[in-house]
C-alpha cells in the first residue's frame, strides 16, 4: 500500500494505459464472422457484402460480388440494399474496426442479421482468400 500511495503517478499511469488497451475490445459490440465463415456464407448465397472502404481501396481489391457503399454515404444509401434484408449483411472495412458502426446504421436501417469480418480485408488476404478487382 505504501508503495502504491509513494508512485501514485506511476500507477495511475499503468492503470490508465492498461484500459486504454482494452478500450477497443470493450465498446466493439456486434457480432463478428471469421472470414471461414464469411466463407461459408458466400458459398450459400445466404450473405450480402457490405464493404464501406472507399473507392480507391475498393477498386484495389474487394470480395466477390460486394457493394460499395463508404461509410460517409452508408446511412443515405441504405435503401440500395432494401431487397436483401432477409440476407446477412457482411460489413467490411480494412481492419474490421470501422465496420462496427456501418453495422449499427444498417440494423437502424432495419436489417436482423448483420455481421462484422473479423479483421476487415486484411484479414481476408492473410488467410490467402481471393479478392476481385
């Protein structure tokens, strides 16, 4: 304890530093799909691709039969994706961080099964899954 009292800079420091590592796993909150099972998805026909990048890193390579749609424009252009409700909606981003909040406007915008690729397309390429151009 004395210790503690002694460094309390140097402990508030840890502290701080330790939570602002777990911020990002704590506020991320949705449902997440491996790219095996975005996979598996596609394969069915059961999914809808959602890839919220922007143009210039779409056209430099994206999933198969994916719409783009950068996250600025998402909530105007919901009504582009009307017919595939009753499909997953897979959002994309570059590193699976961004596409959280693309989730959440196309829930508001009334889709029930909506899904993040864990690690965006990076993650993607890593595993050696095929992209289009």
């Amino acid at each position: 304890m004395k210790f503690i009292l002694d460094h309390i800079f140097l402990v508030g420091i840890a502290v701080l530093s330790g939570g602002a590592l777990l911020w990002p796993v704590l506020v991320q909150r949705g449902k997440k799909a491996s790219p095996l099972q975005v996979t598996q998805l596609i394969n069915r026909g059961k999914a809808t691709i959602v890839d919220i990048r922007d143009a210039d890193a779409f056209a430099a390579g994206h999933l198969r039969d994916a719409r783009n749609m950068p996250l600025k424009d998402l909530k105007g252009r919901t009504g582009e994706l009307e017919k595939f409700k009753s499909r997953t909606a897979v959002v994309v981003c570059q590193k699976g961080t961004r596409a959280f909040g693309a989730a959440k406007i196309l829930e508001q915008a009334g889709f029930t099964d909506v899904v993040v690729l864990d690690g965006g397309i990076d993650a993607w390429q890593t595993q050696g899954l095929p992209t289009t151009k």
